[in-house]
C-alpha cells in the first residue's frame, strides 16, 4: 500500500472516470465518505465521486484531500535559477 509524501499516512490510489488520479484514505467510512469504488478488489480502482443527492448505499471512501493534514496542497517546486 502507498503512503501519502506529505503525512506518512496509508493511502489508495484510484482512478478516475476521466483518467485522473485520486489518494482516498484506505477503508471505507461510515459517515462523511463521499467517494465510491467501482472495483474495489482491483489494484487501481475506478472511483467516482457521490454527490450528495444522488442515492448510494454502497460503501464509501474519504478522499485522502479532507484528511490530509497538509490539506491535499502540493509542496511548491523550486524555480530553476
């Protein structure tokens, strides 16, 4: 399993339906999940985002972004001098 770069934690890369991908943290939350997993079992899964109106009653993951204590925001890269 992958670590996040910037707060050591366990993370589970997904993709997206768009070809992007996306940490979410690696078990599935009761409450305040709003990603689901396609194919759960695969070693890089479809994800999607839930939105809040739509009905699912499937299992949902946190994106790593809300968890993070960084906050999801990149370290800035050094500007070639």
């Amino acid at each position: 399993m992958a670590t996040c770069a910037y707060c050591g934690q366990p993370i589970l890369w997904t993709t997206t339906p768009n070809g992007r991908r996306m940490p979410v943290d690696p078990r599935p939350v009761q409450f305040g999940g709003n990603v689901a997993l396609l194919d759960p079992g695969s070693p890089v899964p479809l994800s999607r985002v839930v939105g809040k109106a739509e009905e699912y009653d499937g299992p949902r993951w946190k994106a790593h972004f809300t968890s993070c204590p960084r906050g999801g925001k990149k370290a800035r890269r050094k500007r070639a001098a």
